[in-house]
C-alpha cells in the first residue's frame, strides 16, 4: 500500500521502530567497533541517545509532524552519548529544522530533511572522517533526493534509502584502510541501517516490538536505581539492605567448567540477598550491582565463575545520614550563593583519578569515560552543578569531546571546552590551570599543556585481530601509544615495559604511573624499578587510579 503523506503520529511510529530495531541489535554494533579493546561502546552510546529522543516521543501527544520532530531531536540532543550518539542527534536536528513548520510532510519533504540532516551533522565535526556513520547517511539521503524524482511514495522512498545505506555500510572499507584491514564494516553506520530499517517496518506497517529494551550499561542503570530509591524519603533505619555492592568478574573456563554460568539463575540466586539488582554479562565479564546487607554473600557466589576484578561497597546507612543533612541546605544555599568567577567540570574513570582531579582543583567530575560515555545532559548538568559564571569542561575521552561541545552550546554560562582525549592529558592541563586567569587563556594554556604530553594505557584484547601488521589474541594484552596498538603479548608487565619503551625518551622528564584496579602494588613496584633503572634521568611520579579495565594510563612529559 502506497503512503503519499506522513503526519506526527505516523512518524512517531518510524522512530520508535527505528529505536527498537537498534536497540535489538546494539550489542552487534558494539562488536564491530575496530580496535579490540574493552570499551567498544558505539552501539551502546547510539541506543542510549536514540532511546532518549524515543522516550520523548512517547510523551508527545499530538499529530504534528514537525512538532514530533522537534521532541526527537531535543531527546536526542540531551541523551546524546559519544561521538556516534552525538552524529546521530545532529542528524535528526537538522531533519527536525527541516520539517518544523509541517504538521504532515510528503515523501519529497522526507528527502529533503534527510539531506539537512547531513549537511548538519557534518558541519558538527571538526574534520569529518569518510566511511562511517556520516558517509552511510549522506549516501542514502542523495539516494533519496534522486528517488523522488520518480516516486511520491513514502513507502518506496525509504526502500531505497535502506538499500543505499546498505549498499554504502558494505563500501566503508573501501573508505577507511582501518576497517578492511580488521575485516570489518563502521559500527556506527551499521547502527544507522538498523535505525533506517526500523524506519520502514514501521512504514509497511509491519508489527512493531513492545518496549524499547535498552542494551545495559552497568553505571547507566546503578544511576537509575539508585534515583528511583529516593532515599531522602526514608529514614535511616528504614533502609532494609545497607551496603551498595559492586562487583566485575573476568570469567575463567575452569571455573566455568565446574559452575556453568546462567545469567537468569544467578539473577534470581541473588536476588534472594537483596534488592536494586542488576546482572549484566557478555562472554569475558559479569558485572553485578545490589543493595545488600551480607556483601560477603555475593562476591563468594559471584567468584565462582571467575576472578574479582572490581569490587565496591558502600554503607548506604551511613552515607543517607550524611545525605539527610546536606540535603536540608544543598539546593536553598545554592540559590543564594553567588556564582564564583571560574569552574571546572572534568569527566574520570576510577575513584582514585576522581580524586586526583578533585585536588587539582576540579569542581564537579562526571563519572564515565572508556566504558560509560555521559550524555550531553549530564554535563549540562554538570556545568549548572559547578556554580560558576564561567565553566572548563575537559572531557579526557576523544568520544566524549562532542558531546561536551554540545552541551556548552546549550548550557546558560560561558564554557570552554579543553578538548583533553585521556586521563593524562586532562591532569597535565589541569596543573596549568590559573585560577585569577580569564576563561579563554586558560583554555589556550591548558590545550597548549596538554599537546606535549605522550598518553599511554595498557588494557587486554577482547578478540583475535590483526592491525598493522601486529597480531593480537583474544585475552593478551595490548600497550596502546596515543590511538595505536604498538605491542600486544601474553605477559601484563613485558607488554607495559615494551610501551614504556616506546614512550620514553632523552627529552623525557616525567613519567606519571596511574594503576588501574587488574594491577597490583607488586606489580608496579616492579614497573617503577623498570624506569628508575632504565632512565635515571625521568622522576616517576606513581598514582592509584583504580580504573576499571585498564590496568595501567602512563603520562610522559
């Protein structure tokens, strides 16, 4: 059946078809990311935005397309999560803009905003990169301007978008050597052609899944557990299950030869311990949240399948005491307080660089970064958290710059954004910042900082692969030099030796050693020992970071 016009209520169901479709498939996307590290997140970060906007549509009643429009594309602007969440979301503000005055649009409208879309999204990256998410696009909405030379028919239209990000998804190798040489299409515009595939389910009227199953991102959904207790309603001795408990498990087959994991049964095993439970697991990790009263309980059964790699336990007694008092005061007293001249939000993994940015002077620091990308939303949020008239952002995560450009755009104060890639170049730009210094010649001396510091990090293989010529196995480890692999191996301290290697040299001054929590004391001792031996010359300066995933993040100045 032909469909000539499209109006908000017709639309709202191709957008939240296109969520859904993603949302099936995020953990596909997320396998396709390039390097084989532990963090590859696109297919998270785009359901997450995309789940956002849908959330927004389902709030909207009415059938004014461009109305529709506008509440998806402001959902996904606020959940925007990574580059490929924040592509996405400029993709669908420009289709927004396009159709704004329209309460129904035909299928040359839909061509059109398409095309606005990706003039949108392209101009919202600095230096747009072909064979990804931004090629796949662009080659479907020419596809489409061409197709409604022939056809006024919604349905055939978005057919052949389809078949052309398909069709253009299979050429990104061809586009970016870095994608042929790992056999492998762009993650993000894989996530696209689920979206678009969505798009014409909804269009042929085919039955759409109940629900948007959101693909689980531990810290994303501990934050909504955790919101939903709300917890300054209750007295302290109301609360049943005192200790907020954290634990990741690498998983063992030996273990798992005897204890055969079955993430539903464990579920439910555990939940007889307590309450707010989360179980979240893939091929190498377990990853449990509970409010307990017996923590001991729940590492002893999770240990089980494999090693502790990560543990946290919070007294939740004690904290909401504490939380009870700050909160009679928190927002009233802010109101009153003047803004101070300058703040500082940072983004950190691991509560030991929390901490390390909080003593150098950081405001607010957003937990998240390799494995959890905050959205724009929460560093709004942060910027507002902050009190300041004028506002730095350092995102210290390369996936996470847009979206802090982003939210800097939206945000009520003047911010700038330091545009630090990692934890290195973030604590190297923070010990240059001036507080009686203007906005602008911080940023300016803080980026300047940053560009002569080496970062390194050290982090484990979750697949076999092959990159440059270097040959990688699933579970060795990797010793990665600003964005490039360059030494893989079975042993955790060679391979960070042979890094160190690559990273010092005679003009080397300073090596920062930040652990990670898969590193020991022993361990780094016998790191520090390396350098010290090595080059007499380079002061080692030794950090607890206890982040999660990489066992060490190196800084050579």
């Amino acid at each position: 059946m032909a469909v000539k016009e499209m109006d908000g209520k017709t639309l709202a169901h191709l957008f939240i078809a296109g969520a859904n479709n993603l949302s099936q498939h995020a953990k596909v996307v997320d396998a396709l990311n390039v390097f084989p590290v532990p963090d590859g997140d696109t297919g998270t970060n785009m359901n997450l935005t995309i789940t956002s906007g849908a959330q927004e549509v389902k709030k909207f009643h009415g059938d004014h397309a461009g109305e529709l429009a506008a509440a998806f594309a402001k959902g996904l602007l606020m959940g925007a999560r990574g580059n490929s969440g924040v592509i996405l979301s400029q993709l669908f503000r420009g289709f927004s803009k396009s159709v704004e005055g329209r309460r129904a649009f035909t299928a040359l409208d839909f061509a059109e905003a398409l095309t606005q879309g990706v003039e949108t999204a392209y101009k919202a990256v600095m230096k747009p990169v072909e064979g990804t998410i931004l090629t796949v696009a662009k080659d479907s909405a020419n596809a489409a301007k061409k197709a409604v030379k022939h056809t006024d028919d919604l349905v055939s239209l978005i057919e052949i978008i389809v078949t052309e990000a398909k069709q253009s998804l299979q050429r990104t190798p061809d586009l970016l050597p870095v994608l042929k040489e790992v056999g492998v299409v762009d993650s993000g515009g894989q996530g696209l052609v689920y979206i678009y595939e969505g798009f014409l389910a909804a269009v042929k009227g085919e039955p759409l899944k109940e629900g948007i199953h959101e693909v689980p991102s531990m810290d994303n959904l501990i934050k909504v557990e955790h919101h939903q207790n709300a917890q300054s309603h209750l007295a302290t001795e109301d609360i049943e299950f005192g200790y907020c408990t954290e634990v990741m498990v690498r998983f063992e087959s030996d273990k798992l030869s005897t204890y055969p994991f079955d993430e539903p049964a464990f579920r439910d095993e555990l939940s007889e311990w307590g309450d707010s439970l989360l179980v979240v697991s893939d091929e190498d990790l377990l990853k449990v949240h509970i409010h307990a009263e017996f923590p001991g309980e729940v590492l002893t059964r999770a240990q089980r399948y494999g090693s502790l790699i990560h543990t946290k336990i919070e007294n939740m007694r004690e904290q909401h005491t504490h939380l009870l008092e700050e909160s009679k005061q928190a927002f009233p007293d802010q109101e009153k307080k003047p803004l101070s001249e300058l703040g500082i939000v940072t983004v950190s993994m691991g509560d030991g660089i929390a901490k390390l940015f909080q003593s150098l002077g950081a405001g607010v620091v957003i937990p998240g970064g390799q494995t959890m990308n905050p959205s724009t939303e929460d560093i709004v949020k942060a910027i507002e958290e902050v009190h300041a008239k004028n506002v730095l952002v350092l995102p210290n995560n390369g996936n996470i710059i847009l979206a802090a450009q982003q939210a800097a755009d939206v945000a009520d104060v003047n911010v700038k954004v330091v545009p630090s890639k990692t934890v290195p170049q973030g604590l190297a730009a923070l010990l240059s910042f001036n507080p009686s210094s203007s906005l602008e010649k911080n940023a300016n001396v803080m980026a300047e900082t940053m560009a002569h510091v080496k970062s390194g990090q050290v982090t484990y293989a979750v697949r076999d692969t092959s990159i440059e010529g270097l040959e990688i196995k699933k579970g060795h480890f990797m010793g990665i030099l600003e964005k490039e692999i360059v030494t893989s191996g079975e042993d955790m301290l060679d391979v960070t030796k042979r890094l160190l290697e690559q990273m010092i040299d005679e003009d080397s001054e300073i090596v920062t050693v930040i652990q990670g929590a898969d590193a020991t004391n022993e361990q780094t001792e016998e790191l520090i020992q390396f350098i010290e031996q090595s080059y007499p010359e380079v002061e080692v300066d030794e950090q607890i970071g206890d982040q999660p995933l990489y066992a060490y993040l190196f800084a050579v100045e």
